[in-house]
C-alpha cells in the first residue's frame, strides 16, 4: 500500500515539474511576440538579417542574452525596466526550445 502511495506521489511530482516547464515556454513565446518579432521574426525566423538569429544562441550564452536583452546591443534598445525578470527568464526558455542542435 505504502509503495503504491510514494509511486502516485511520485509520478504525480514528475508530472506536475514537466508541466511547470511548458508554461515557462509558453509565456516566453508571448513575450517573444509582443516585443521581439518585429525585428527578430516570426517563430524566431528571421529571415531578413536585420537582427539576430536567436536560434543560434548556445545554452552557455545566457550571460550574453541577459545583457542583450537588459542593456540593448547595437539597433537593439534596452528592455530594462520594461520586461520582468520572470519575462526575461520565460524569453530564454522559449528561445532555447527553438534553439539549433549544437
């Protein structure tokens, strides 16, 4: 019985993490949307080489992200103050969900 009980608990605990993370993706998409599309494209298909590709940021360039994104970088204007860091943080993670494999 007891085994049966930490087995429910435990796959209701798997469950409820892995959909904890697609939210995060979700939200970032429509963050992405409202303020990055315009200039990095739809679906982060930036065909026009007029900003970045995002899908090419590596998992280890976070740091890189984060001060893009707080501090503006060449055309691109600064967000600080103007998304949350829990804007920023659902951005990353939907852009790392359209990330090349690398």
């Amino acid at each position: 019985m007891r085994i049966g009980v930490f087995a429910s608990c435990l796959a209701a605990f798997a469950l409820s993490h892995a959909a904890a993370e697609e939210p995060s993706v979700g939200r970032g998409e429509r963050v992405y949307e409202k303020n990055c599309a315009n200039c990095h494209g739809d679906d982060l298909q930036n065909n026009s080489n007029i900003a970045f590709d995002l899908r090419r940021l590596k998992a280890g360039e976070y740091p890189r992200f984060i001060g893009s994104v707080l501090h503006g970088k060449k055309a691109m204007p600064s967000w600080e103050g103007v998304l949350t860091v829990e804007q920023i943080e659902d951005l990353w993670a939907y852009v790392r969900s359209h990330a090349y494999q690398q």
